[in-house]
C-alpha cells in the first residue's frame, strides 16, 4: 500500500514538525518514537539518541480492525507517542487507529523525508580567527559544513546539492556574497552541491587530487593544491592534502583557527579507507591516512579546532553545540592517533560499519558520470553516512 492510498483516519491527529521534533530531542526531553516502517528500513536508518526510546512495529500491523494484543502491548501507554513512517501517510494511519484506543499520539509530517530537510546551522564559538564561522548540520546523516563570511564575502565548505539555495539565503541575509563552494573530495554519502552553485556564479572548488579519480567537470572549475589559498575578507582558506580516506582528500584551514578535514577525522573516529579502493586497497589507504594524520593534522597546534564533514550517533556535541574538538583534546581522548602504524592500521580495519547507502551511484554521480535529479539525488542521500572506520567512538578509549 502506497502512503496515498491509506485512508484519513476517524479522529483528529496531532502531528509534529521534524523541526520541532528535532529541537526536543535536542534539549534532553524523552521522547518516545513508533516506527511504522519495515523492519529492513528502520535497522539500516531511524532516529535515534540517548534520550530516545524507538520502537519498531511495520504499518501492516495495524491494518487490520482488530489490532493484535501482542502488537498494542509493546507500545507504552504511559506517555507521548510520535509515529513515523517514510513520507507521513502511514504514521497518520496509524496514529489515528491508535488515537482510537486511548493512546496518546502525534505522528511526524512528512515521515523520515521530513527528518532528512533538517538542516541548522551553529555558530563555532571557539573559532578565534576573522570573520565568523557556522557549521551546518544535518542530523538524519550526520553531514556537516561550513560557512565562513567576512568582509562582504562568503565560503562555504562540503555543500549539499539539496541545500544549494539555502546557502545563498542565508549569505543574502548576512549581507555577503557566496563567493567560494569548496569540495574536500568526492563524496560518497551525499551529491555535492559545488557545481551546482558555480552554476549559480559561485566559484567552485575541488581537489586537484580528486581529479584522477575521473572527475568530468574539472575544467569548469576551480582544482585546489597543497598550499592554495582563498581569501574570504581578511580570512585565509588553505588548502591541506591529507590523503587516506580517498586520494584526493584535501583538508582546509580556516584562517589557522579550524581545519575543516572532510572525511579524514572526525571528533569520534578516524576515516574509513575502503570506499574508493574497497577492501583489497584498505590497507595502502590506511596506511596513507596514518601519514596524513600524523604529519599534516596532529603537527598543527594543539588549540587548532577540528571539524569533520561528518558525525555520527557516537559523537558528543561541544558546549556550543558544534561537533568540533581541538586537536590537542582529541590526541589525548584517541588512543589510535597515538598508536604506531600497524597499531592503528590493524584498529580502523577491525570494526568498519557497512559502507554507506547507494554510494556507488552518489560517488558516480559526484564524479559526473551519472546525472541525476533533485528527487532522485534527494533520495540517494537517505541513511545513514557510515563515513567513520569504527561504529562506536574512539574518542575516550
């Protein structure tokens, strides 16, 4: 049964915008979430967090005009409910049935395509150098970016397609001009939003180590090297090469303050090495990642901030609520950047979650070799980014 074709339910249900969710989850508050989707759907993707109880039980359940006792017994009737589905039509449906028996229920607009349009951005309070910095975050992936601006002028770091106009909003509202799109390196979780807004008169930025990869586009845009420099205002962007999660990624600091890694190093965990060269080139990857990390990343001073593209349900947010972290802090919360290489070699292989959803059509299509619309890039992107070597965090081991 298609979500449009499930019937309006006899009663009035509540139901609850993902901002508003999302909010609540943020402050601590319980919540307690029934996932109507399959059970395949809901262990590769759902909505989770200390302060969240999920409980899946599939739509079809709940079809019926006797509902099992078996299936209401596993749904509390103590507290809130919030029903989700993937767009919104089942949860109605079945909120409404449950809203019927007693149950107090709201269900989620737009199911968990509405969780994947949550994107907020924060301000890096202990980002010292010009101008100012925020860093996007999506929580239904975990992606993040970063928007610099001064002096009338604007970068943004990792964009996503889908957010493309949401990044020339907001430059418009700081009263600044999008002057630079700046890519880490090919993704393979999301569609890059970088020719996307140089179509839009921004001025895009790859790796020129990406290039070989079979980059289509390279010569539209701008290929960053090891050293190159953007200035934005009176703020420096460098441009770092830290290969090891891909051959082409290139790191960025932000005016010495915050080096944007990409996929290199996040506040939780190092980068998996797999994704361009899969299993058989893990190890040379690896390898490569142990060099980048220990002579272009840890050798810079130990208040440089950290920010990946990337976090995961293992990462704890900072007190300004970005998932940022200075290097010194996570030298010593990270045993596997203090290890020797085969240590750390041996470490980031043994634990690899599965590689994220669809990541070879979305590193296709990033490289140009595959074009795809709004709606299909959008759906390429739900799930989880699994861009991290290990599924729990390294940090505090």
């Amino acid at each position: 049964m298609n979500a449009d074709d499930f019937p309006t339910p006899d009663v009035d249900v509540d139901s609850v915008d993902p901002d508003s969710l999302n909010h609540r989850i943020d402050a601590g508050e319980d919540v307690t979430i029934l996932d109507a989707r399959m059970q395949s759907d809901y262990e590769e993707w759902r909505i989770d967090g200390e302060n969240v109880t999920s409980i899946n039980v599939p739509y079809f359940e709940f079809l019926d005009d006797e509902i099992d006792d078996d299936v209401l017994d596993r749904i509390p009737d103590d507290r809130e409910v919030t029903v989700l589905c993937a767009k919104g039509g089942a949860s109605e449906y079945v909120a409404g049935a449950l809203a019927e028996r007693g149950y107090d229920v709201d269900h989620l607009e737009d199911g968990m395509n509405g969780w994947a349009s949550i994107y907020e951005a924060v301000e890096v309070e202990r980002y010292d150098g010009a101008g100012t910095l925020l860093q996007y975050q999506r929580p239904s992936s975990g992606c993040l970016g970063y928007l610099l601006y001064d002096g009338g002028e604007a970068a943004i770091i990792d964009p996503l397609r889908v957010f493309t106009d949401r990044y020339l909003d907001d430059a418009d509202d700081f009263g600044v001009d999008l002057t630079y799109a700046i890519d880490t390196h090919v993704h393979a979780d999301h569609i890059s939003g970088v020719r996307d807004l140089d179509e839009k008169g921004v001025e895009g930025v790859i790796p020129e180590a990406a290039v070989d990869r079979g980059v289509t586009y390279a010569d539209e845009l701008t290929t960053a090297e090891d050293g190159d420099a953007f200035e934005v205002g009176d703020a420096t962007i460098e441009a770092v090469y830290t290969p090891g999660h891909t051959t082409g990624m290139t790191s960025y600091l932000v005016d010495e303050s915050l080096l944007a890694t990409g996929d290199g190093l996040f506040v939780e965990s190092v980068a998996r090495p797999d994704l361009e060269e899969g299993d058989e080139g893990a190890p040379d990857a690896a390898r490569m990642l142990y060099e980048s990390l220990q002579e272009r990343v840890l050798t810079l001073p130990d208040d440089t901030l950290i920010g990946g593209a990337h976090f995961s349900d293992a990462a704890e947010p900072a007190t300004d609520g970005t998932y940022t972290a200075p290097v010194g802090e996570l030298v010593a919360e990270m045993d596997a950047l203090t290890t020797d290489e085969q240590e750390f070699v041996d470490l980031i292989l043994s634990d690899m979650p599965p590689r994220p959803a669809n990541y070879e059509d979305i590193i296709a299509t990033n490289l140009g070799q595959h074009a795809v619309d709004d709606e299909e890039a959008f759906t390429l992107e739900l799930g989880p980014n699994n861009c991290a070597a290990s599924q729990d965090s390294l940090a505090g081991d």
